[in-house]
C-alpha cells in the first residue's frame, strides 16, 4: 500500500469566544464557529441564512481548489489526530441493481428512502480542506455514479431545526459525479468517503483508487477478526468509523468505537433486530442493500428519524446518548417504559411502513406494529414498552375516547389512542394474519406498480378492511365504524356475506 508521508494538518483553536471569533473579526459564513458551546441561536435570522446558503454553495461547488478547511470542522465532525498520514488504495466494489421483481414492493417504502442512492463504504476518511483523488475505469465514467464526503446528510435549514439553535454547520455533505477517469474534491468539513450509485441502476464492479484519505476504522461482521479490529483502534487517526453487517451498518465516532469489544455481538443483534422488523412487514429476501444508521450532534427533526440512513440524535450537551445504545443492543431489550427500545424499533418501523396502508392519522402508529412485534417476539412481552400501551393508559384513553362519541378526527390526534385499534386486531387474530395481510399488499403493487388501485385516503381505509376481512375471513368493517373509521357502503356491501366480528363486549363497555 503507497502512502505519502504528508501530515495531515490539526486546526489549532486558541482565544474562540462565542461563534468562534475576537471581538473585532466580523462573523461571517467563512470563519464561523458553531458548536453545543457556541450555537448559532434562531435569533440570529440574517447570519444563519448566510450560513445556509454558504453551505448549500459549498456542496454544489465543483471548484476544490478554492475550497478550505472551515473552522467549525474541528469539533464536528471532528478532525483527525495528530500524525495521520494520507494514502492511496484501491477499493473494489461491486454494485448490484435492486431485482426488477422488488421495485413494485420496496417503491412502497416512501418513508425509507428506499431509491436513495446505495452507500459504498471505501473505509477511508477525507480530512477536512485535503484533495482528494479518485481514479476510476473509463468503463464506468459514465454510470451515473458520484463520490460522497460525509454522512451526516440532515440539512439544518428546515422542519424543526429551523426553528432551533444550531449546534453545528447546517449542512457538512459534499457529492461529486465520478464522471470521468480522474477526479479530485474536497470537503471543508471532512468526512468518510463514500462511492454511491443508484439501486435501480445497472450493476457493475470496479475498482477505485482513492488517494489522500486516511485509514478509518470498518469492520465487517463474519470477515474482519477480531485481532484485526483491536489493530484498526490502535492506530485510528480518523474521527469516524462504522461496523458492518447484511442487515445494518452503523457509523460511528472513534470516541465511541473505541468502547466496542465485541463488535460481533453487536452486529449480531442488529442482525437479528433488523431481520424480525423484515419478517413482519414481509419485505422481499435477500435484502437489496443494508440499513444505515447514524448519530448527528443535531438533527433536522426529532431524537431519531427513518430514511437512508436512519439518523439518531447522539449529544451529551443535551442529554441525548444513541450512541451508546447502538453499541449496547442488548440494552433493547429489556423494558424501558417508552424508551430507546421502543424508539428504535418505531423508526426502523418507519422505513418498513407500506404507504398503501397508511391511512389519516395513521403515519405514527403503523409504524408501531413493529415496536409491538419486537416486544413480543425479542422482549418476552409487552410489559413494560410504553406507557402509551399500557392497561392502565389503554383503558383511560378508551373511555374518554368513547365517552364523547367516536370520531374520525379525534381518532386521528393521537397516536396511541389509533394503534389500540390495531391491537385489537392483532390479538384477536394474530400477527400471521398481519403477514398474509401485508402480502396481499405486495400482490397489488407487482400487479399495478403505478398504484392506481389507491389514491385517495377513503381507498385505503376501504382497503384496509377490506383485505384484512379477506384474510381473516371475518368482516371487520363495523369494528372500523364502531371507532369512527368510515368505510364505504360499497365496501360494507361487498363484506357483507361475510360472519361480523366484534371484541366481546365492545364498544358497549365505554
């Protein structure tokens, strides 16, 4: 392996006071500090639209040589450590086309990111301001395939962070098309390179050759050892790395992987964590490409959010430690009365969420069958999950719900109140009848990929219980009215020859 013997260099950060500059230094996007100990408040309205727009500049911007190391850098992501040197390898990867049987189904997954470009891992990390060269065969200049500095994709500039001191740049990704034999770019945060090509574009295999970026630590469930990992934290200079698996790869601080002893235990249950939310949801085997997660000091929105990649909120200044749980699965499951737990398994939901059955109000609760179904089968029960499931809770929401008269638009406000429905179904008729049910939804989409068979919200709710009455083979389109959930007299006709079905005593009881 060539290496060039070029230090790379450390920001050294002496006198900063808020945003990072003297009093007599004007602020500017160029030389800005932002960090959980100098945020740039919503107050500030004119500079951070400054910042936003000098960092969407910068993403797009094809001109590397005028790009430089941004101060904010240092403290995230970070920089790497002193005496890293930058190298040259080759990286091959191979790149496989989502199978043409799967587009109907996963095109359903609109909460997942599901056409987002793949992520290639090179396990190199660009310092931040350093060139970085790639060199590619002609063969595949024109590919339509890109390089990625960076993971921490969530833009600062909308949804909830808009409305939120920033505790980092707005927006630190860079992409780049590989369309010619040799490339150069740079990233004025850094970041870990990625290769990225599109799942429904053609397959192809190729090798990289990447030069300036330093060794980053990867490992791979069931083919990095583990003398080899305890090597690769040895002598980690760079401040990201990830751990690898079929079914989740999470990236990760060095601060935190350098806890990770067992990295094939941990895989191990995100494995199984991953393939059981898979299981339930019915999603076409082998899976196409990995999970992704990955911690942020600041999120666009939220604690955790879906997509590609699945993004956690990780910062100590505001109490938030995902980071700890993703290396410690085992803390899943146990009960937590609402928390990590059941806020992984709900956002790993999210990306196994089928939008033909995600009705009004429902976007926050399907995903919760997953939550339910994790606790059941990898927590021995539910006891314990969420207070929002709990008897008590179930029975207070019921009879206040109930109280006042069933309601489409009430139904619709809280989440827990609607998936007490769901819960009704599932314990009266199991989660093999959730399976066949989610099946069925697959056979539409192979038959109508353009999903024209549901369009409007009364199509789905009408789809619903028709379906599940389908494969249960009891009609369940009163039990929908009886919680205020309309359903068509052409649906009632139609499941009409069909035996009604109530729980005992319900809704009389409220």
């Amino acid at each position: 392996m060539e290496k060039y013997l070029v230090p790379i260099g450390i920001l050294l950060l002496s006198n900063i006071v808020s945003y990072g500059q003297s009093p007599t230094t004007p602020v500017t996007p160029e030389n800005i500090i932002i960090h959980p100990g100098a945020t740039l408040a919503v107050k500030d309205s004119t500079l951070r639209k400054q910042v936003r727009a000098w960092c969407l500049y910068q993403a797009d911007s094809a001109n590397y040589k005028k790009v430089k190391v941004h101060p904010s850098a240092a403290y995230f992501p970070g920089a790497v450590k002193a005496g890293a040197l930058a190298i040259t390898r080759t990286v091959n990867i191979q790149h496989h086309k989502m199978p043409d049987s799967y587009v109907p189904v996963l095109s359903r997954l609109q909460f997942s990111g599901v056409f987002d470009d793949n992520l290639y891992s090179t396990g190199l990390y660009a310092p931040a301001g350093q060139v970085i060269t790639i060199r590619m065969p002609d063969s595949l200049k024109d590919k339509s395939i890109s390089v990625q500095i960076g993971c921490h994709t969530d833009f600062l500039g909308y949804w909830m962070a808009w409305e939120e001191d920033w505790r980092r740049m707005p927006y630190i990704v860079r992409s780049n098309p590989l369309n010619k034999a040799t490339v150069k770019v740079v990233s004025p945060f850094g970041g870990l390179i990625y290769i990225r090509a599109n799942p429904k574009s053609e397959g192809w295999e190729g090798s990289f050759t990447i030069s300036g970026g330093v060794t980053a630590p990867m490992f791979v469930l069931g083919k990095t050892t583990m003398e080899e990992w305890k090597e690769q934290l040895k002598n980690n200079k760079a401040p990201w790395g990830e751990l690898m698996s079929d079914q989740m790869i999470l990236t990760l601080p060095d601060t935190i992987l350098q806890k990770v002893q067992q990295p094939d235990s941990v895989m191990a249950l995100w494995n199984l964590i991953v393939a059981g939310e898979m299981e339930l949801a019915q999603i076409p085997q082998p899976v196409y490409r990995p999970q992704r997660m990955v911690i942020d000091e600041h999120l666009a929105g939220g604690a955790l959010h879906s997509g590609y990649p699945i993004m956690a909120h990780h910062s100590p200044s505001t109490g938030q430690f995902s980071a700890d749980v993703m290396i410690n699965p085992g803390q899943l499951l146990v009960p937590s009365e609402g928390g990590a737990n059941w806020g992984f398994f709900h956002e790993i939901g999210h990306n196994m969420q089928n939008i033909d059955w995600v009705f009004g109000g429902t976007t926050e609760v399907s995903c919760n069958f997953f939550s339910l179904y994790m606790f059941d089968r990898l927590v021995g029960g539910r006891n314990g999950a969420h207070p929002g499931v709990s008897n008590q809770n179930t029975e207070l929401m019921m009879r206040k719900y109930f109280s006042k008269g069933a309601n489409y638009d009430t139904w619709q406000q809280d989440p827990f109140l609607g998936l007490i429905m769901f819960r009704q179904l599932q314990e009266a008729f199991g989660w093999e009848s959730f399976k066949t049910f989610f099946r069925r939804y697959h056979e539409l989409a192979r038959k109508d990929p353009e999903g024209n068979y549901i369009k409007t919200d009364e199509q789905k709710r009408d789809l619903w219980a028709k379906t599940f009455s389908e494969v249960t083979g009891r009609n369940v389109a009163p039990f929908f009215e009886a919680w205020g959930i309309p359903i068509s007299n052409t649906v009632k006709t139609e499941l009409s020859a069909l035996p009604g079905w109530m729980p005992y005593n319900f809704p009389e009881k409220y």
